[in-house]
C-alpha cells in the first residue's frame, strides 16, 4: 500500500510554523509535545547533517535545541484534544497536544506530555477524569482553539459529554476516557500516564497530522 500526505495551510493561508512544548503557530497558539518548543524548521537531512558539539558529562554531543526541534520535527504524529469539566466552574477546559500515545494493554494505559507553564493542566489534573479526542484531518481549527491562551476555548465548538462526563467534541475520529495514573517529571515537560475506563470509536476519515512544523492529511 502506498500512501502520501498533503500539506494543509493554517488558518489565514500560511503553513503553521511550530507546535508543541510550547510551540507557536504561526497564528500565535501553542501545542503540548515533548519538545521544548515545536518543531518549527527543516534545516537538510538529520541523516546527511549533524551537529557537532563537546562531550556533556561524558555522554555525547552537546545538542543544540534548534536543531534538536528540527530534527524530530521529521517524526510526523497525530493531534489531540484533551478535555475534561473544570470542578471548580463546571465549565469545559481542555489542550491540544501532538505528544500522545500507547503504553500498555494490561492494564490499558496511554500518556501524553504537557508543559511545566501550561496554565490548562492543572484545571485538568483537578478534575482527576480526562477525555482523548483523536483529530480528525478537518479539524485544524479546533486545535488552534485549545492551543490558545484564555478565552472561552470551547465557544462555537460542538460537543457531547462522554460517558465519564467530559466534552467528546463533534467529529472526532475516536475518544478515550481515562484517569491520571501517574506523573513523571522529565525536564521541561511532565510525562503524564493515564489509564483507560472506556474509549470508542465516531468518526470515520483520516486524522490530522502533524510533520515538519505544519498540518497536513493522511491519504492511503
């Protein structure tokens, strides 16, 4: 099977420039991922140019952290939206994160990274029950909505509450409810482990990606 993916602007006509840690977009919104910051370049082949640096406490090169983005910005993901109901207003809270995956099938466990600065985590960690929302490939928007600071990031967003209570929002491909397992500090970052009560699929379609500092579509 051969595949290919399209490169989609961002709102407003430009390709996104970064996303993640903290990452900005090109439109001023932010991603949570493992990295610092987003990918945001694509200076050459990371097989054809290295960087070359003084060895730190005896364990390889010193990395420079831009082109340290660059490079995993080759790694393409997917987009999330985790949401929950904030407990101390009832109303919906939420980020868009590029950093999630699969841990375990026994017992079920996911994780996603969010930023120490992040002021959206907390709310969600309050509420103790979050919901995973797979992006489906249209839904560009709805990432830059939760990747934004303040404001009502829900407001013009559709949504149904999941079985756990959370937001399950319109056209999602999948969703997953799941609990906060445990929190792992990892330098800039927490690695957040979550386990899995009940998940379910709603849409049909392809996701939207994440490569190279812009979003794009899967096509099989």
């Amino acid at each position: 099977m051969s595949t290919h993916a399209t490169r989609l602007p961002a709102a407003g006509g430009r390709p996104c420039a970064g996303v993640a840690g903290r990452g900005t977009t090109a439109n001023g919104v932010a991603m949570h991922s493992g990295l610092s910051q987003g990918p945001s370049d694509s200076a050459g082949d990371p097989v054809a140019r290295r960087t070359e640096g003084p060895e730190v406490n005896g364990l390889g090169p010193d990395v420079d952290g831009r082109r340290f983005r660059s490079v995993l910005g080759h790694f393409a993901t997917g987009v999330v939206a985790i949401t929950a109901v904030d407990p101390g207003t009832g109303a919906p809270c939420g980020l868009a994160a590029n950093s999630f995956t699969s841990v375990s099938l026994s017992p079920p466990l996911v994780a996603f990274c969010v930023a120490h600065t992040s002021t959206s985590w907390p709310r969600l960690r309050a509420a103790g029950n979050l919901t995973v929302n797979v992006l489906a490939e249209h839904q560009q928007s709805v990432c830059a909505a939760l990747a934004g600071r303040g404001g009502d990031k829900f407001a013009g967003i559709g949504w149904t509450s999941s079985p756990g209570g959370n937001p399950v929002i319109d056209d999602t491909l999948a969703w997953i409810d799941c609990s906060v397992e445990a929190e792992y500090p990892a330098g800039d970052h927490l690695i957040v482990v979550a386990r899995v009560h009940r998940l379910g699929v709603q849409g049909e379609g392809g996701p939207l990606l994440f490569f190279k500092g812009g979003y794009g579509r899967f096509h099989a």
